[in-house]
C-alpha cells in the first residue's frame, strides 16, 4: 500500500490570485448552509412523519422553517458577496473599458456594504424593540428576539463581506480584468 501524495504546498503562481481571495474562509458559509439545509430537511421530514401517523402536526415547525429559511437565505447572500456572485446588470458591469468595470465593481461593493450596515443598525433596533416589549412569537410564544437577532448578526457579517470585497478589488492589479 502507498502512501497518499504530499499535498502542494508552493505558493500559487499569479499573486494576484492568492490577494483576491477573501481572508476569512468561505468555508464558514458553506458549511452553515449545510446545516440549515439539514435542520430544515429533519424538521420537514418529522413533521411528515408525524402527520402521517397521527394526522396532527408539529406547531412549531413552520415557524422554526420559516426563520430558519430567511437564515439560509442571508448565509446565502454573504457566500454570494464574497464571491462576486450578487446581483447585477451584466451589460454594465461587464462591458466597457477595464478601469470602467473595475469602478463600478467597487461601487457596488460599496453600495452592498452600506445596505447592509444600515440594515443591522435599523434591525438591532428593532431587536431592542422586540426585548423591551416583550414581544412573543405568533406560533410557540417564545421571545420574538429569539429570531430577529439573526438579522442584525448576519447583516454585520454580510457588510464585512462586502467591505472585504471592496477592499479586494482596490488591490488587484490594472491589468487583472483584460483577459477574457
């Protein structure tokens, strides 16, 4: 029996490539979508399961899918900013000169950023909101600031994304965006 290759470790040929990776891994996005996808996937199951065999159902599974879906959902958006995936007009951004693209690649990731931060500022209000009132879900009566916490927390992280990216993309040499 042989013994697996030595993994390659020399540094990656193009530095530039090596300085647009973001620093914190991406893996963590990943790996919380994998999560949530598999609490979701066992509650939906249970629930099936149970309904199926006593014709009653689980309260609080459809509250906790539907938090835990605007969750995924957020994770989703910050692994779509890291990786230059989100939202665009494809006829700007990608056409014209290469100091164009590269300008409103940054604006972008400006504007993603400050929609963000503004979002968990507005949120954590509402948070705040949620705790000095005493605010309980609709369908288990737990704290309602059980679920909006997320918001705030995953915004903050969305925004450093974005900061990050901006960040990036100020570094990259001129000439990175003339190939094809």
């Amino acid at each position: 029996m042989s013994a697996s290759p030595e993994p390659d470790r020399t540094p990656p040929a193009d530095p530039a490539a090596a300085e647009a990776r973001p620093r914190v891994p991406l893996a963590i996005e990943d790996w919380l979508t994998v999560i949530v996808m598999a609490l979701l996937a066992l509650i939906t199951f249970a629930n099936v399961l149970v309904r199926y065999f006593s014709n009653q159902s689980f309260a609080w599974t459809e509250e906790v899918s539907i938090f835990l879906m605007i969750v995924l959902a957020l994770i989703a958006g910050s692994a779509a900013v890291a990786r230059k995936r989100h939202i665009r007009i494809e006829f700007f951004a990608d056409g014209g000169p290469p100091r164009r693209r590269r300008r409103l690649q940054r604006l972008a990731s400006a504007m993603v950023a400050l929609l963000f931060l503004l979002l968990a500022v507005l949120s954590a209000r509402m948070v705040w909101d949620h705790i000095r009132w005493e605010e309980t879900s609709p369908g288990i009566g737990v704290p309602q600031w059980w679920y909006s916490m997320w918001l705030p927390l995953i915004s903050l992280a969305i925004a450093g994304r974005a900061i990050g990216l901006f960040i990036r993309q100020g570094r990259q040499r001129q000439d990175d965006d003339e190939s094809p």
